[in-house]
C-alpha cells in the first residue's frame, strides 16, 4: 500500500519510473500482471524490484492501479491479514477478479506481451 509520500521531483522525471507507470495504467481492469511482467514490458527485463520501487515512489496524483500487479505466480505479496493485503484483495474483487488463497488465478493475468 502506497505510503502517501510525494516522489522527489528527481523521480517523477525519471525515464524508468515513468515507463514503469505507463505498463501499470496500461493493465486492463479486472486483469493483473506480475511484477516482472511489468518491467519486462516497460523494457526492463529482470528487474521486477524495480517494478515495485516504482511503484512504491509514484506520485500521488498519478492515482497508478496498483492493486493490479501481484508477485510471481499471482500472489499477494502483501503479509496475510496486512490491511495492504486486505485493501489489494478488495480492489481485486471488485473489478471481478476472483481470488483464490490469496492468488490471482492464471485466466485473469495478463501478459502485456503487446505493449
């Protein structure tokens, strides 16, 4: 769950985070995405703590759908019962995303293959 901060003025210009921001408002509601999905989409292969840095450092106006991108094999990397676990698993639900333990089921991922 995204702390409230605002990004340095640094940040917000920064090329990366900003392609990383662009694969994340691009993921279609009721979908979600891994985090290294999203890097490999924003051309950054690998690099799936980079994903969640950037999102982590996003500008509050940005209003990203964080809630979208899961950990490898859809999980919720939030801890169990955490209220950014609790939040995630909400907003999921209500774009249609059927959970399951804590997953997102593999018909509901997207892979952003054509961005």
């Amino acid at each position: 769950m995204r702390r409230g901060k605002r990004a340095p003025r640094s940040e917000e210009a920064n090329p990366a985070l900003q392609a990383i921001w662009h694969v994340v408002c691009s993921i279609p509601r009721g979908r979600a995405a891994t985090y290294g999905t999203v890097a490999r989409a924003a051309g950054f292969p690998g690099r799936a703590r980079q994903a969640g840095f950037a999102l982590r450092r996003s500008p509050q106006g940005l209003r990203l759908p964080w809630h979208r991108v899961v950990g490898a094999g859809g999980r919720i990397v939030f801890a169990p019962g955490s209220a950014a676990h609790r939040e995630q698993a909400r907003r999921l639900r209500a774009e249609g995303v059927a959970l399951r333990r804590g997953r997102v089921p593999p018909e509901a991922m997207t892979d952003l293959s054509q961005l």
